[in-house]
C-alpha cells in the first residue's frame, strides 16, 4: 500500500477516486455532489470524484461541466450503454487511484462510513462495502411490502453466488485500485444487479471482502422499480451465477438460459 502522507500535497496524485454513476440526476446531483466534495475535502488525503453521464436527457452532464473549482477535482465522464452496472464499469475503467470505489448520488449511505473503509483497506482488505445486514447498522427505510418481499429473495439467489455477504446492494463500495479495474474489466451486466458479479468476481479471485456497518437512508428518487426491474434483474442473477458462481463451485441454482445481453436489455 502506498503511504497516504505522499498523496498530500496540492496539486499532486490522488489516492482516491470515487465514481458516481447518473442517469437524470439533474434534481439530486447538486445536493449529492456538494456533500460528498465536502466530505472528501476533510480527509487528509488528495481525493477526485467521477461522475458518470449514464446517457442522461436532462441537465446532468452540465452541472457536472459546470461544478467550481474545488480542493476536490470533479470530473465529467460520458457512458452511452445504459444501466448503472455500466456506468459504474466506465467510472472504474476511468480511475487511475490506489483507492477507488462509488456511491450513489442521493448519498443514502452516510459518507461517514468513508473514514472506516479507508482504513480497512489500508490493513490490507482489497473490498470494502457497506452493509444494512450488519447488526450495528441504522436503516430508515420505508420500502413497499413488494420491495421488500423482493429484495428478501434476491438476498437468498445472491448468497447462492456470493457466498456470506449480508447486502451485496448498499451503494457504497471501496476497493483497491488495481483489483478494482482487473475485475471491472472483467465485469459484463449492464444493470442492477451488477454487485453481484463484482463481489462474485473479487471472492473467486480469493480476495478479501468486509462489510462495515453504516447509517442508511431511503431516499426518494430511486430509478429502480420492482416491476420495470425486477425480471431484468433476476435473468441477470441467473446469468451471474452460471459464468461466476458456478466457476467459484456453487451448484444450489439451475443454470439459467439468460444472456447477459438480454438480461441487461430487459433491465435498462
């Protein structure tokens, strides 16, 4: 691990780069993206933020175009395959950092949760996320019975595929640069469910991943829908579990038919 003290200087190296992915954000990403810059600004570590147009139609990329000049660089970068899989690949692909990651840009999940992660990948962890399974976790959630009932069995068909892991979904994740972008390289769902592929991806690398606790809040906005969505999303799991999970030696599921193609079509 590089040492942090020579990422300090102005105008030198960042050592981290996190990624927010935006489709039709222009009502949400001013509020989001000033929180984040800020909270970036108190570490004590030079710190960039991508976001990522996700083939917006509303004013995104120009808020981005036109965010002032700050301690934290925010840089525009352009993903015309729609699907928030996609434009989080794109952001990893784009980051140069030691440490890289993305959140969501409602910033559900507490940007306080930043200061535990970097510190645990510092001790040597190449993936660290957030997780609203963890006991010590605060959740204000006011999800529909529907979502709830939905997320209960993408829960159990993700644990098929990823093992232990609590909420592969909390839309916030940090990683190590390099295993980061050799594994998003790798990565080929384009829509929701594209954490599980990346979490199956860094487990079948052996690679350690640590869910940390974290205040989460719903937010209004979401672009998900379990309607829209969800048959999208559950070919994508199939998917994901016949060219990850089967190659990790899990053999709970029948192998589904789905293309990641048609999957991340029907999702989008």
């Amino acid at each position: 691990m590089v040492s942090p003290q020579a990422f300090g200087a102005p105008g030198g190296p960042a050592l981290l780069e996190l990624v927010v992915p935006a489709f039709n954000e222009e009502d949400r990403l001013p509020a989001g993206l000033a929180a984040l810059c800020a909270k970036l600004a108190e570490l004590r570590v030079r710190a960039r933020v991508i976001v990522v147009d996700n083939a917006s139609t509303d004013a995104t990329p120009d808020i981005v175009r036109d965010w002032p000049a700050s301690p934290v660089p925010v840089r525009l970068v352009r993903c015309a395959v729609k699907g928030k899989g996609a434009a989080v690949r794109t952001g990893l692909l784009a980051t140069t950092a030691p440490l890289v990651g993305f959140c969501d840009v409602d910033m559900a999940t507490d940007l306080s949760a930043l200061d535990p992660a970097m510190a645990l990948l510092g001790m040597g962890y190449a993936a660290v996320i957030g997780s609203r399974a963890d006991p010590a976790s605060v959740v204000e959630a006011r999800h529909s019975p529907l979502r709830r009932v939905g997320a209960k069995v993408f829960r159990g068909l993700a644990r098929q595929i990823v093992g232990d892991i609590g909420d592969t979904q909390c839309g916030f994740k940090l990683f190590r640069g390099t295993e980061a972008r050799e594994v998003a390289a790798l990565l080929r769902c384009d829509g929701f469910a594209f954490d599980v592929e990346l979490l199956a991806r860094f487990r079948a690398r052996g690679l350690a991943v640590r869910e940390i606790p974290v205040h989460w809040r719903d937010m209004s906005g979401s672009t998900f829908s379990c309607l829209r969505h969800g048959i999208g999303v559950f070919a994508e799991m199939g998917a994901i579990w016949r060219d990850v999970g089967l190659a990790s030696g899990v053999r709970h599921l029948p192998a589904p038919r789905a293309s990641y193609r048609d999957s991340a079509s029907t999702a989008a």
